[in-house]
C-alpha cells in the first residue's frame, strides 16, 4: 500500500465494498461496471495498480496454494442447533458459490459421528473376514499396489433437504441442499479385494466399518459390491481429506453417504444384514402409518437451482445466468427443466460439462431479467425415466416424518429487488 | 461414414454416451483382469479377527460370552451414560432420548427411541459396545454391555423384570415392539408414479401462491429452535 494516493484506495475500497454488497436490498444495477459508466473514467484502469507495479511474493510462498483471500467467506458451515455436539455433526458444501461439476476437496460437506480420525497411513490395516476362504489383513501399501481406476461420483447425505419436510425452514441452497460433493476418487474396485479373499457361496451381505471413535458400520448387498464399489484413497487427485476419510475410504455410487465409510478397516462377508444402529434407528424412512422403510439405498433424481438462490440474490437487471445442479443415483441425468412461475410452464435447461454416471450435472438458463417477481424451480429426469417430484408429490405418499430422502423440487421466490427466498408455495 | 459424418456422430454422442460408457467399462475390467491372485495382503490372525470382529447380529451371531442385569446395568448407566442420556434415558439437552416414546411413531412430532421404534436389540448391544460411552468408546467390558443392554431394554418395558439375567444364550429370544413395522424399499411400486413419459411443459397448474416462508420460520444459523437432524 506504501506511496499510494488516498484516492485510490478510498476507490478501492468504495469498488470491494460495493462487490461485496450483494443483494443486501441495495438499488439494482443495470450495467455491470461501477465507475466509467457514468462516462468518468475508471480509476482502476486509468490508474497504475498496485498488483501491477510492486512484485507479487514469489513462487514457494505457498506450498500448499488456497483460495485467494478475497475468496475467504466460501466455506462450508453448520448448523449448531442442529446436533448435540460438533464430533457428531454435519456442514454444508457452499454451493452458490460452486460451478462445473466438481466440489473442491476443501468444500466437500462433512458428516461424522465420532469426530475426524487422524489416522497415519502406515499405521491403517484393512481386515477383510467373515465368509471368505482367507480372512487376509492389508496395509496401504499392499493397496496401493492394486490395479485401480478414476471415477467421478456424487455423494449425497440421506438427511440433505431433510429439514424441509414440513415446508421452507432454512434460506440458503448451503443448507437446504449442501449435503452433497462430486469429486473424482481413485481407489481399488471392491471385487479386486475380495477377490483375494475368496467370497464363499453363501456370502450376501458385507458390513463395512470404520476406525473412528463411531466405530461406524452398515451392510451392503453382495450384489452392490461386487458391481460399482470403489475402496478409494484419493480425492480429486491427491489423498483423501482426513474429514473424508483419509487413507481409505468407500465410494458407493448413487447410493446414500452413510453407507460411504469412512476410514475403513474392516469388511466382513455374512450370510444377512447386521441390522446395526446407522441402518434401523437412523437411515429408515418413517412414514405417514408409523411404518418405515429400510434398505432405502438409492438416491433418486434430484436437482436443485444454486443461482440466483437466497445466498446469491440477483443483482442486475437484464441478463443473468441461473444454474444449478442435478444428479440421479440412479443413472444420468437425462433433462434438467426450469420454471419462473412456480410450474406453470417449463423450459428444458442447458446442460454444460461432463454428463457422467451418477455424478452431477451442471445446467444453465441464460436469463433476460427485467424485475418482475419470479417462483424459480428445477425438475430432473434420469435415464430410468424417473421424474423429480414435487414435495406435495412426496408428502402425499411419505407424510412428513421420513427425514431422509426429500428430492422434492424446490422454490425460490425472487423478489422484484432481487432478494431471493426459500419458501414453499401451494 | 464420411469422416465427418463420423465425427458429427462421435460430437452427438460426445461427452456424455461415449464416455460413460469407457468410464463404465473400466472398474468391471479391472476387477475381471484381476481376479487371479494379486498376492498381495496377508493372512488375518485369530487374535486380530477376535479384537476388530466385535458386531453382533439379530440372531445372536457375533454375542460374546458374558452375562448382566438392568439391575446392575442401572449403576453403570448413572455413571457413565446419565450425563448425556439422563437419569431414565429421557435424553439432556440435544443429545438422544433413549427410552419412552412408545405409540408416537403416528404422532405430529414421532419420538424414536430404542423402545418405540428400534426393531432389533442387537444393535443396542452392537452400537453401544463399539460407539458409546461417547469420546470413549470400546471402553465397556462385555458384562458392561450385557448389564446396559439389559438396563436400556429395561427402561422401555422390553424386560420387565429388573433381576432378569441377560446373556448370550437369552439374548435372541428378546423381541423389539416395533419390529414388525419395517418393510424393504418399495420405492420402485410405491412411487411409481414418479416414472412419466412426459412430465408437462405449458399450462401445467393454476397460479402459485406462497404458503410458508423460511424467513418466517427464521431457524437459519445462529438461531436456537427448530428441527433435528437425525
């Protein structure tokens, strides 16, 4: 900052200030430049910056590169009041700030029962036992010397948008739908590991546990395993995040989070389902008759609109970009739809980037905004055919008391200012 | 095919089709490449199998040796477990309500607890030998567990008798009140109807009006009420 004019800064300041603004009722802009538009130069132009005449720190001054500090309110947050405690607790992706398809390790949502494990990797053994011909015990390095494969796929919480049962509760897509990231993991198809071990007939279920202080463990169907499982040790590239499970992991595609154990040690082949705590009291969906369902492993079609949302009110009118995301555990997503006016009429949105098996999509209506009030949904279709359903759709066959399991479609309400809320409308 | 008819058809297929398709093919291959013996992991030992290998099953497979009573459970429970569960299991503060509940699970606002809604008593034995006393856990010996396995079934009417003698002979004959109420995932029939051709693009329903608001509710971060997550 040294030898430099105060109007700059003050300039500066005025510039970051107005940035930062966002959506706090201010006047609307139309033109996207703050100065020069009135026909005054821009300062920021006109005038040497410093990023421009002073050198930048060289390379090494950061060895592990992070976000740009202008940067810093994207992180993933919490909801205290949610848990009795942060060890057993969840955050939420920041996904109005995201874009493309793939969440960045560092924003990946986390969910835990018993805190982070911090586990050296030379210290981690994976035990396989129970019904094999050969219970067998590997280290990383045994792992690491498996033949393996890359595979991008969402993990969803069963819970995300559970607080929404009963109509609008929270205002910020974060929180109404952040329990979810899309990351490209690397790791060892599950079959190769039991495969070493030798599955003997009468093997149906595996429990997959963890090493946490949860102790975490859930059954997964034989069949399940044997087809997509993944034993993962990287995360878009690098090693796993400790709050991912760092060194081992599993990745069970389109299926819901819970069943991803983190920190994995030990796989047991058995005969039935254990029935364990994370599949009977947590992870069941209580309906409307006081039934429930268990074993409701698949995510079904869901999409959701992350721009504008209320996070991320509209700030100009004219055009914008709305975008969101959508996924399906059950295949590809196959057509996003969006709406202005709360469903009456749809438009199919564009779909950008990769489209890939149980991963999100990334879509986008590139919008001519002129101020009036808009009901703004999204509606995913997958390749099963399988079509989002309204809430009122859901509720009418689940009541309001499954928690888990809300791919209802969303509204956000955008306001003649811009403001964006999360309401539920009829 | 010209080339460039080859090549309009590889970009229609582009990105999406094409490659799911080698991406699908690669975890399968890998796995049918590589089920001869890698050689690589070595032989689990009968002590290591016994210390990880501590689950436990509906039918009592995986129940260790052991024995308790909701009796002796009781002073267990107010030592180390009341803290967070209370005195009667009735739950301090946010932290999980264990007992009651019973005939709520049709009610506006279901209390699931073991009692009202877990369908087998394994799991307690299961959950809380490997997760609970909370930030110590595996601490609990076996009789420990059997006495607050018994102690927590105990507080929910499932055993009656507080001198009744828990252990793994017994321990299977216990049967949970809810147990009958869980079914499998039915989605696929019950919700059928979510498969449609041609979910309507125009005119598709009246005007929309607002009914609910989250700002209303105003349970957004740094407030104190609202709803549990599970």
């Amino acid at each position: 900052m040294s030898g430099k004019p105060a109007t700059d800064i003050l300039n500066r300041r005025r510039f970051l200030g107005a940035a930062g603004l966002a959506g706090t009722g201010a006047a609307l802009g139309v033109a996207s430049a703050f100065a020069g538009a009135g026909g005054k130069p821009d300062p920021l132009i006109t005038e040497v910056q410093d990023w421009n005449r002073y050198l930048g720190d060289g390379v090494q001054s950061r060895p592990y590169g992070t976000p740009s500090k202008f940067e810093k309110d994207v992180v993933r947050r919490d909801v205290p009041w949610l848990t009795a405690s942060p060890e057993s607790s969840v955050n939420f992706t920041p996904l109005h700030r995201l874009d493309g398809i793939i969440t960045p390790s560092g924003l990946c949502f986390e969910r835990h029962h018993g805190g982070i494990a911090e586990i050296d990797p030379a210290d981690h053994r994976l035990m396989i036992n129970g019904l094999v011909d050969k219970p067998l015990v590997f280290t990383m390095e045994d792992i690491r010397r498996m033949p393996r494969v890359n595979k991008v796929y969402f993990l969803e919480c069963a819970a995300n948008s559970g607080m929404e049962w009963r109509g609008a509760q929270l205002n910020g897509c974060q929180f109404t739908h952040g329990m979810i990231h899309n990351v490209m993991y690397t790791g060892v198809p599950l079959k190769v590991l039991l495969d070493e071990a030798g599955l003997k007939p009468n093997a149906k279920w595996l429990m997959l546990e963890g090493a946490d202080a949860a102790g975490m463990n859930r059954s997964l169907p034989i069949e399940k395993a044997l087809n997509d499982v993944l034993i993962a040790f990287a995360m878009n590239g690098e090693a796993l995040r400790p709050e991912q499970g760092y060194p081992l992991r599993a990745v069970i595609p389109g299926w819901e989070g819970n069943l991803w154990v983190k920190w994995l040690r030990r796989i047991e082949a058995g005969d039935q389902p254990w029935q364990t705590r994370e599949e009977t009291s947590k992870y069941t969906d209580l309906l409307a008759d006081g039934r429930s369902r268990k074993h409701t492993f698949v995510m079904d079609a869901k999409s959701v609109v992350t721009n504008p949302s209320p996070q991320a009110p509209l700030k100009y009118k004219g055009r914008n970009v709305l975008t969101g995301v959508a996924w399906s555990g059950r295949g590809t997503v196959k057509r996003v739809d969006v709406t202005l006016d709360g469903g009456r009429n749809w438009q199919s949105a564009r779909i950008d980037g990769p489209v890939l098996d149980k991963s999100l999509v990334r879509f986008y209506v590139d919008l001519d905004w002129n101020g009036q009030e808009m009901m703004i949904q999204s509606r995913a279709m997958d390749s099963t055919g399988y079509v989002q359903p309204t809430k009122e759709e859901l509720r009418k066959v689940r009541g309001v008391n499954s928690i888990y399991h809300n791919n209802g479609i969303q509204t956000w309400l955008v306001r003649a200012d811009g403001e964006t809320e999360n309401v539920e409308i009829g | 095919m010209s080339r460039l008819a080859k090549l309009l058809f590889a970009v229609v297929l582009g990105g999406s089709l094409a490659t799911t398709l080698l991406l699908e093919a690669s975890a399968q291959q890998v796995a049918a490449r590589s089920s001869g013996k890698l050689g690589l992991g070595r032989p689990a030992l009968p002590e290591e199998i016994k210390a990880w290998d501590t689950d436990v099953r509906p039918d009592g497979k995986g129940l260790p040796v052991g024995k308790g009573t909701a009796k002796e459970g009781d002073v267990l429970f107010q030592e180390r477990c009341a803290s967070c569960h209370g005195e009667f299991g009735q739950g301090v503060g946010r932290y999980p309500a264990i007992a009651g509940g019973i005939g709520t699970l049709k009610a506006d606002r279901p209390d699931k607890t073991v009692g009202s809604f877990w369908p087998d008593a394994s799991t307690v034995f299961d959950y809380i030998k490997r997760s609970m006393p909370f930030g110590n856990a595996q601490s609990l010996t076996d009789d420990e567990a059997y006495s607050l396995t018994a102690y927590i079934l105990n507080m929910n009417d499932v055993i009656k008798d507080e001198n009744f003698e828990l252990n793994e002979k017994n321990f299977a004959s216990v049967k949970m009140p809810n147990a009958a109420a869980f079914y499998g995932d039915d989605r696929e029939t019950a919700e059928k109807h979510f498969w449609k051709k041609d979910p309507c693009m125009k005119d598709c329903r009246t005007a929309p009006k607002v009914i609910g608001r989250a700002v209303s509710v105003d349970v957004t971060p740094d407030s104190k009420a609202g709803p549990k997550v599970d």
